[in-house]
C-alpha cells in the first residue's frame, strides 16, 4: 500500500496547510508585481518548492498562504483563514510555457509521486486511487459579451498514455455575471483516443463563493465522485466529507473505464484550471483551497 502524508497542523492555524511539495509540483503564472495588460499572455512556471506546508518566502501574486498578515483576499476581499491555499489566475495568463503550451491559463498542482518527474504513474483501470478536498471559489471571470459564463476545472485525472487528453475534469461553472449561484458538474473521456466524445455529469447547484468538498475515487476502473454542501467554516479531520453531514453527500458521476484505458498512466491535479480565454472574458478566477488529500493502493 502506498499512502502520501498530505497535511501537517501548525498551531495556531484554523485550517491544516496543504504541503503542495509532497503532492507534485505547482504549474503558476510568472511572478509579477502585477499582471500584464490584456492580451499579453503570461507564461507559465514550474516550482517544486521544498515544503509548501510551513509557507515559505514565495511572495508570488499568484499563490499565496493565508497567516496573520495575509487575511483577506486583494482580487475578491472575502477573509482568507491561517492555512488556506489562496490560487489566484487572470485570464490574461493565456499561452502557456515554451515546454508545456496550453490554450487555458492554470494555477494548479499536479500529483508527481517521483517528485520532478513528468509522467504520472498509475493505472487507472488497476487499484483503488483517491483525491479528496475542500475548496470555494470566490471569483469568476466577466464575459467581455456580458452574457457569457466562466468556468474552471478545480479536479482532473490526467493520462499521459494512452491518452492524449484529460479522461476526468471537475468543473465549477457561474452562469451570467449575475448569478448567485454555481453548479458543479464533471466530464470523462470515454476512451483514450483524442477527440473521444465525453460523457457529462448531471449539475449541483451551490451558492456563490460558498465551500464544498468532493471525493474523486477510481477502484479498478469505476470512478465515482462524490460532493458534499455545506461543510463546516473550518473541515473537521482528514477524511471526506471533513465532517459535513452525510445527508449532505450527494453523487455526482459514477462512471466505469473499459479495457482500453489498460496501461496506461495517469495522475492527479488540483487547483484552479480556467476554461475561458481572453478573446471572450477579462479578470480571473480565484479558488481558495482548504483541504487536499489523496493516495494509492494496490
């Protein structure tokens, strides 16, 4: 059995940090003392920091811990508890690094189990793999057509072989730049082959900014993804649902992995993946995470 330690509690903080080092390494805008003009993309960087649970000196206008001098947000100026992770990515972060190009911009980890390594390195089809969380997110991007919605991926299985894409993404969507509510839904791959159809969750709806957790589990190839709402302000323990009340959980996909997802190799990410782009939005999107905790077994 193979189990990752996610979390270390560092009294006085209300929220246990998430150690982002043990989990992978972190994929971030550049940091700048403040976000180019529109259209200008921001690439990408990689840090594997050594221990992202005691925050260290990274003063990054992307990523940030929340302590006794980081508080409150600067983008949406909700209070950020001692211990969260607070990702903040504008939209303008478009283009992505000249190693790893991508149309969306990201702040987010990815699960690497041989840190600086670039291949994941399980099956998703073999063993019981698990990713659990809590998080709330606490800023959308503004449609430049007024009408248009924002999205970010807050979850992902990623293949590297034999698939060419994502087999699993978990998305937050906010409708119009007028709702007060969000929903949650989830995508899979149904095949390894690129430009596969999908297959979509149904939709729970959430109120704005407000906190959930989830659970994203594949025993042998069946996956299930489980969301709990509400949680309380500061999650109870390290398992989900972080004491939410079970009546609370609901399913949101099940979904089982044929045999052509057979050896292939996979891996997790968490953070905050926007889906929009500067040709139709302009802000960012912020995701505030409280909770992350995942590992393996044979």
């Amino acid at each position: 059995m193979f189990f990752l330690p996610t979390l270390r509690l560092d009294a006085p903080q209300a929220v246990s940090a998430i150690d982002w080092s043990a989990y992978g390494s972190l994929a971030l805008p550049i940091a700048a003392v403040a976000p180019p003009a529109t259209g200008n993309p921001i690439n990408l960087t990689y840090l594997q920091l050594q221990n992202t649970a005691a925050p260290p000196s990274l003063a990054d206008p992307y990523l940030r811990w929340g302590s006794s001098s980081f508080n409150v947000s600067p983008i949406s100026g909700v209070p950020i508890a001692p211990g969260e992770t607070w990702m903040w990515c504008p939209v303008d972060a478009n283009g992505g690094s000249p190693t790893d190009p991508t149309p969306h911009p990201r702040c987010e980890g990815r699960e690497q189990r041989v840190l600086g390594g670039d291949t994941g390195d399980w099956d998703i089809r073999t063993g019981t793999h698990w990713q659990s969380g809590v998080l709330r997110v606490t800023r959308f991007c503004t449609p430049l057509n007024g009408t248009g919605q924002s999205r970010t991926v807050w979850n992902q299985i990623h293949g590297k072989v034999p698939s060419t894409g994502l087999p699993v993404i978990s998305v937050i969507r906010k409708a119009t730049p007028s709702a007060t509510t969000v929903t949650l839904y989830n995508i899979v791959r149904t095949t390894p082959d690129s430009g596969a159809p999908t297959e979509t969750s149904a939709s729970i709806t959430i109120p704005l900014g407000a906190s959930f957790a989830y659970d994203c589990r594949v025993v042998n190839g069946l996956l299930t993804l489980r969301v709990a709402h509400p949680v309380p302000a500061v999650p109870v323990g390290n398992v989900f649902p972080f004491g939410a009340d079970p009546a609370d959980v609901q399913t949101l996909h099940v979904y089982q992995f044929d045999s052509s997802w057979d050896g292939g190799t996979n891996y997790f990410k968490a953070g905050n993946y926007i889906q929009d782009d500067n040709t139709t939005h302009s802000g960012g999107i912020e995701v505030i995470y409280q909770r992350l905790v995942w590992g393996h077994s044979a």
